[in-house]
C-alpha cells in the first residue's frame, strides 16, 4: 500500500492476508517531497513509480495520442 504522509513524502507498507486477518508492516519513506511533484502511478507489482519530478511549465506543448496508429500502417 503507498501513501503520503504529512510531510508530503511517498511511504509503503507491505500488506499480506493470512486466512481472516490482515497484516500490515512497518511503513517506509519511498520517495520524499522533493522528488515529487503532482500525481504519480504504480505498476500493479509495485517495482515501477512513474511520477513529475521536474516543475511543470505553463507555456508546455500540447501532448498529442495517436490511437490504433498501426491500422495507419496497413494503408
């Protein structure tokens, strides 16, 4: 499980099930403020963070997302 604490900073705890019990471990610190700068995501195996660590200009390029881009390809 991830969270933030008061600080700011992006903690884990290990959470394991045993038959009707939940466990939960010591949290600790992953990533503290400064390396973080907005919303983040996690892989579903918790190996992998992908988050801003840079300040987010207000003059940015518009992203832009081609779907189904390789049907173009067949043309």
């Amino acid at each position: 499980m991830f969270f933030h604490d008061p600080s700011d900073n992006l903690l884990a705890v290990d959470v394991s099930t045993l038959r009707n019990s939940v466990q939960l471990g010591a949290p600790h610190v992953l990533f503290h403020k400064q390396a973080i700068a907005g919303a983040y995501d996690v892989t579903a195996d918790g190996k992998k963070f992908l988050f801003n660590s840079g300040d987010v200009k207000e003059e940015s390029q518009p992203l832009t997302l081609v779907q189904n881009w390789t049907a173009e390809l067949k043309k």
